[in-house]
C-alpha cells in the first residue's frame, strides 16, 4: 500500500547551549545546497558512545567535494578544513544533513562553507552540530591543479 508523505513542517532550532563569542551569528537554519543526508550508525562512534567527530567531517567533506566537482567540472581535491567548530554532539539514530555553499573561487581554488545540522525522528527539529570551511583544489586528469572557470 502507498504511505501518504509526510506534510509535517520541519522546525530549526539554533544550539541554544553554545557559549562562545560567535553565539548570536549561529544561524537559524541551513543555507546552501543540501548535499548529504544520512544516518549516524553505532559503528561511527567515539568511546563514550556519542559519534565520532571525525565521521561528521568525512561526511562534511564529502558534501564539499560534491560541490567543488560541480562548480568546476572535474576532479577536486580538499586541501584545507578550517574553523571546525563542534557545537553539539551527534548520536546514533540521528539523521545528519550537511549543507554547503561556494562562497570564494579563485584561480583553482575553491572555499565552501559547509554545515551539519541533525534532526531526530521525535522532535523534527534541526539542530546546527558542526560548522567548517573546506578549500578544494579543481585538478586536471593528472591531478594537477587547472583553473575552475577553463572556458
Ligand atoms: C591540492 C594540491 C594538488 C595542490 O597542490 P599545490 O602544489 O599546493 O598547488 P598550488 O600551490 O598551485 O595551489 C593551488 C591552489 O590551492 C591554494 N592552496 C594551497 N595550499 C592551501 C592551503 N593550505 N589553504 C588554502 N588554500 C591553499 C593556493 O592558494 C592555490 O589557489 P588559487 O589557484 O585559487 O590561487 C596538493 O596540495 C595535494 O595534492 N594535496 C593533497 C590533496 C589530498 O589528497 N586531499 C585529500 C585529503 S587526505
């Protein structure tokens, strides 16, 4: 039998726990291109059972290259992740959506700030859990890097 989808209204919610400077910018919801959406599973935990932040970047990161490729239209490689920011831990059974958005190119370089927010089945709210800027290189078939606009 075909399930009727779901017209619930999805809510954001900024980490009302986070205490640094930065605090009052948090955004309120994600911006950018949907690029992962995906499940934290209890393989991808840390020893106090809470998930791995390594996993959340690979996740980031991969959602990165996505765009990078897009916008240049060939390979790309990361070649720097700065300003990680772990504002909330992640756990099992959470759904992870990262975002991301081009917001500098330069010659072959490319910035996306990328973002991870989770939501849990039970209360349909966003929350923003990690925040990062990933630099991508476009590179050429022999991966060296080529300029992104080739044209
Ligand atoms: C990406 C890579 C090919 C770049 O080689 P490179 O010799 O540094 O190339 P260049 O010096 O010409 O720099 C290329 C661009 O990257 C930028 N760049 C280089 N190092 C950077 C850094 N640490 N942070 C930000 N940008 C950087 C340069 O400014 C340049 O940008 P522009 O062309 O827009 O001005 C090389 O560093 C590499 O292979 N790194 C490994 C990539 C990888 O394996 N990533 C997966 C993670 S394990």
């Amino acid at each position: 039998m075909a399930t009727k989808p779901s017209t619930k209204k999805v809510m954001f919610k900024k980490d009302l726990s986070a205490k640094d400077s930065s605090e009052n910018t948090l955004p309120a919801e994600p911006s950018g291109e949907l690029v992962i959406k995906t499940l934290a599973m209890p393989a991808n935990t840390n020893v106090s059972g809470d998930i791995f932040g390594g996993w959340i970047v690979s996740q980031m990161d991969i959602g990165g290259g996505i765009l990078a490729k897009q916008r240049a239209k060939s390979r790309a490689a990361t070649v720097s992740i700065d300003k990680m920011i772990f504002r909330r831990p992640v756990h099992v059974g959470d759904m992870v959506s990262c975002y991301g958005k081009v917001t500098r190119v330069g010659r072959t370089s490319m910035t996306i700030e990328m973002t991870a927010w989770t939501r849990t089945i039970e209360d349909e709210v966003l929350h923003l859990v990690t925040e990062g800027v990933f630099t991508f290189v476009a590179l050429d078939n022999k991966g060296k890097p080529h300029p992104v606009d080739r044209d």
